[in-house]
C-alpha cells in the first residue's frame, strides 16, 4: 500500500486498516484519519506518535493497559490481536515451557501490580530470554522512567506495525 492509498481512504477503511497499530487503540487511528494528507510513512507516524504524546499521563498509562501481558492469559486463551500474535510468536512467546510461563507470569504480575499497566516490549526485537531479562530489569525503574520506556516501545510496535502495512523496510525507520 502506498500514501496515496492512505490518503483515499474514507474513515472506516482508516480505522479498520490502522486501528490496531496502537494496541486496541481505534480511536487515535480515528484521530490521525483528520490529519491527512500525509507525505510519506514518517510524517503517518509522526501523527501517530504526536497523539500519544499529547495525552495526559492517564491518557497515556491507559493506552499501555489496552496492551496484554507478554505470554500471559490471552495468548493461552488465544484471545490476542492478530499482530500481537505474530510478534509474541515471533519471540518464541508461544512455545514456552511450564517453568519458563510461570517465571513470567510471576514478573508480570509483579510489574503490574508496581506500575498500574502491563509490562510493553516490541517483541520483534527479542527473544523469550531476553523478555525475561528485561521485565526483570524494568521492575527496578523509577515509575517516570517506566512510562516514558514503556511509551517508547508502543511507539517501536507502532512504527513497525505501519510497516508492515505499507511493505516498508523497517530498518529505515
């Protein structure tokens, strides 16, 4: 797909396209539609990205919440996106053992009941170890320092799930 398709798109075709691109966040993709036109894949995100940071802080903690647990209950339920499917797949978040689920469900709960939200990582970057690893070392971040990290990586999701849908190459995002 191309800008100039994005572009043409009516509102529904907008949101039903880019409506996950922020985990189960249809309303900035319905914000963002607005903004058209766009230039290009950058100036897409740049909006997207603009959202979010003009959000209040509760605004933006509630955007981290409408994320799932990493390896958590919806995966088992098979009640996750179609796009957190793929990334927790491809970070090898699907085929782990008992010990290795239940020392992240452990982590997770640890880490929500610490910062109010679920622990966030683009999953594309990683593998199942370093998740752990990094929950682990996340845990120990001052609350500020959490949300901005945790706000980086939706971005990082957000950034890579655009494209995908536009065919981009990622490394030159």
């Amino acid at each position: 797909m191309d800008i100039e398709k994005v572009n043409s798109m009516d509102f529904g075709e907008f949101v039903d396209v880019f409506g996950n691109v922020i985990e189960r966040c249809p309303l900035i993709a319905a914000a963002v539609w607005s903004q058209r036109p766009f230039s290009d894949l950058e100036d897409l995100k740049k909006h997207f990205f603009a959202f979010i940071d003009a959000l209040p802080q509760s605004g933006q903690e509630g955007i981290l919440r409408c994320h799932p647990d990493l390896a958590g209950s919806e995966l088992r339920r098979g009640t996750l996106t179609a796009e957190s499917q793929r990334e927790q797949s491809a970070a090898g978040l699907t085929s782990l053992g008992a010990d290795e689920r239940l020392r992240l469900a452990e982590l997770n709960a640890q880490y929500r009941a610490r910062f109010g939200f679920p622990f966030v990582l683009a999953a594309r970057f990683s593998d199942r170890a370093a998740v752990s690893r990094e929950l682990a070392r996340r845990l120990l971040c001052p609350s500020a320092q959490e949300l901005r990290t945790a706000l980086g990586e939706v971005k990082k999701i957000c950034s890579l799930r655009l494209a995908d849908l536009l065919r981009a190459d990622p490394a030159k995002l």
